[in-house]
C-alpha cells in the first residue's frame, strides 16, 4: 500500500495530506519491531522520492515526520525490550 501510495503521491492532484495522514495511521498496525521499522523507513522514502512533503504546509510536513518518528522511537525499544541475551551476558550474570 506505501507503494501504491507513493506512486499516487506524485500525481499533482492527488489529496496529500489526506494520503499521509492515511498511511501514518495504517502504519501503526504492525506490530512486529523489526517489520515495522523497516515499514515506516520505506515509507519516509516512498514521501521523500514523490515530493509529496513539497506540497503540502509546513505544519502537515512536520506532523508526519514527527509522527513517523515517534512510532520508529517506540517500535525501537519494543525491539531493545525483547532482545535476547546472548550466553556471555547469561554467564556473567549468574
């Protein structure tokens, strides 16, 4: 969908802010850390390629990189909760 999107994006009369707004909030259903930071790092390329943040305000832009950043943020310690310990950390603490 962030493809599709994106290619949408670049049509010039397309309903940007409505688009991003769109794939901020569809984002937010991944719930697997690594998937969705791969997601959201996509989806700040797909936005950056098509020149989509050109045409909108300055407020819309900042709110979706804002957003997107804050949802990367908290994907990043769900991934840096849940990492295993390897046999060495294992080792040292007992």
């Amino acid at each position: 969908m962030v493809t599709v999107a994106g290619a949408w994006l670049s049509d010039e009369s397309a309903p940007v802010s409505d688009i991003l707004l769109d794939l901020v909030e569809m984002s937010k259903g991944i719930q697997h850390p690594v998937k969705g930071i791969f997601l959201r790092h996509f989806l700040n390329l797909t936005v950056r390629v098509s020149s989509a943040l050109d045409r909108v305000s300055v407020d819309t832009a900042v709110a979706f990189v804002l957003a997107n950043f804050v949802e990367m943020s908290k994907l990043w310690v769900k991934l840096s909760a849940v990492r295993p310990r390897n046999s060495h950390e294992q080792r040292m603490l007992t």
